[in-house]
C-alpha cells in the first residue's frame, strides 16, 4: 500500500488504471478525502479504488466499454443516490458500482439489501451564513429549527433558509439533529426553505456560492469548509462563513462538536471477507483505516472504529 500527500485529488479516477476493480459513487461531503484515498492506495502496485465525483458529467463510465458495456450510468449526486446506484448494480447483478460513499447511516431505508456501512472518519455539521450577513453567528439548535422549520420570527426576510437536494446525506442528518423528518417534500410542507436556486438548479451541499443574500443560512460540514479554505478541495465556499453552534466553534471538530457524526463507505455484505474489499475497507488495519494522516488532511478525524463492519441493513 502506497501513500501519497500532495495536491487536491482529481475528481473522478485519474492516471492508470482507468478503470478500478472498485468503482464508488455517492456522497459530495466525502468524495474529495475518498479520491485522495483512491490516489494513494495500491495493491500489488495497482491503484484498485476508482471514486467518481457527485457533479459533473452527466453520466459516468465505471468499467471498461470493452469488458462490459451496460456502465455508462447517470452520475448519481448524494449519499442516498449513491446508495440506491450500489442496490441498482447488485440488483440488477451488472457490476458496475461496488462501493457507496455515505455521509450518513441511512441503513434503515435499505431493508433486505444487505448492505455493510463501514466507518472510517468523523465529521461535524454546523450552519453557515455569509460574511456579510447580520444573522447571530451564535445560534442554538432549538433556535436553527425554528428557522428550518418556519417558525421563528422574521422567516422570508431576516432568514432564508437554504438545504442541499434531497438524497444528500448531510441535508438528512442536519435535519435528523434538528429533530426534523428529511422528506422529497420537505420544502413544500415548509415553504419558506429552498433546496434549488432561482433557476431551478438544485443545491450542493457544502456549496457556499449558493448562499447568495445575507438572509441565507444553510448546513455546512466542517470538514469540507476546512478542506475548502486550506485548497485541498475546490474552493467553493464563496462568502460563505462557519457560525458557532451550541456555543462550540466550528474549529473544534470531532471532539465537541454538537452535531458530529461518522462518515461511511457502504458495501455489500456478501463481500465483507474477499479481496479487494477486505483488503481496502474492513478492520482497523485496511488500506483506508491506515492513511490517517490522509484522513485528517482533508478535514476529518479518524473514526475510533474505522474499518468496523457492525452496522449492517435490517
């Protein structure tokens, strides 16, 4: 296994092979630290993880045209899209995704599927406003919900509350910590939140352009702001700033944080005990669980159980 630190990954495999024997898709949060890792890692001398970005092309080309011809599939965008991508691919036994990128443990709407979440670093949410904004960058949880749920004083002028699209997986754990129920409907059943923009584009997580009045204010991963601000990833966090939530600052990642989370790659379980799945994602001494320092360089921790294999669908 080789580890490499340089510059922010490539979206979507790059350099040789071109095509990996594992093709991952999914989650916006987890995609630039998951490229490092798929750039760093070999076996036997051979990059094995192949990690396609959330955006981009419309479509994504997972294996060879040549081998099998059926991979040329829409690029799915979030950690739900790409959980349903990996069902998609076993149920339809057609080997083009083998991995999922969740920033989530959704595992409780994949029923049957048989589907292993493995943690491997943790990660905390706050929200964000813009520099210019005179939104308290002092909030409480009890004051953020009644924000997203409509309710506080001032909403559709004062605040203007903004959420990824729906399958993104820090929109659901954002509003799971809220005590909000995620639904494809939540924006009509509380009007005054947007999940697209003015021309009907929808929203990316962690995407601080989209935040484009003062009135703004949106879930962030602390994270990927820090990836952002440092230039391991794209600088897309525009004039977007962390706010302090719970009276904890946003620099006190995964000790204190209120809203911290672990962040997975999910895989089928009947591949829990063969290479190269074995070797890349389970157990504390995996590939992935050994690049901690690859880990921490793009804004997370290392998950205290990285690599465990316990959380499985019903």
């Amino acid at each position: 296994m080789l580890l490499v630190l340089g510059g922010a990954a490539q979206a979507d495999p790059a350099g040789a092979p071109t095509f990996r024997d594992l093709a991952g898709v999914g989650s916006d949060t987890t995609q630039g630290v998951v490229n490092g890792l798929a750039d760093a890692i070999t076996v036997g001398g051979v990059k094995v993880l192949g990690s396609y970005d959330a955006t981009g092309s419309a479509t994504i080309t997972t294996k060879d045209p040549a081998v099998n011809a059926n991979c040329t599939i829409p690029r799915p965008a979030g950690s739900g899209n790409g959980v349903n991508a990996l069902v998609a691919s076993l149920d339809g036994n057609t080997g083009c995704v083998q991995f999922a990128r969740s920033s989530s443990n959704n595992s409780a709407s994949y029923a049957g599927k048989n589907l292993t979440y493995i943690p491997f670093a943790v990660d905390a949410v706050t929200y964000a406003v813009r520099a210019d904004s005179s939104i308290s960058k002092k909030l409480t949880t009890a004051q953020l919900k009644s924000i997203f749920n409509c309710t506080a004083p001032g909403v559709g002028t004062t605040y203007k509350p903004l959420l990824p699209h729906f399958g993104s997986g820090t929109r659901s754990f954002f509003l799971s910590q809220l005590g909000l129920t995620d639904a494809l409907n939540f924006t009509t059943t509380f009007s005054c939140v947007k999940d697209a923009d003015a021309a009907n584009t929808p929203i990316e997580e962690n995407t601080g352009t989209f935040l484009i009045e003062p009135a703004n204010v949106a879930p962030y991963s602390i994270a990927s702001y820090q990836a952002q601000v440092n230039g391991v990833i794209p600088a897309v966090q525009g004039k977007a700033v962390l706010a302090t939530l719970n009276g904890i600052s946003p620099t006190a990642l995964n000790t204190s944080s209120s809203f911290k989370r672990d962040v997975y790659n999910v895989i089928p379980s009947a591949q829990k005990g063969n290479a190269p799945y074995s070797t890349v994602f389970v157990g504390s001494s995996s590939a992935i669980c050994q690049n901690a320092d690859l880990i921490k360089k793009y804004g997370f921790g290392q998950a205290a159980n990285c690599g465990d294999t316990a959380i499985v669908t019903p």
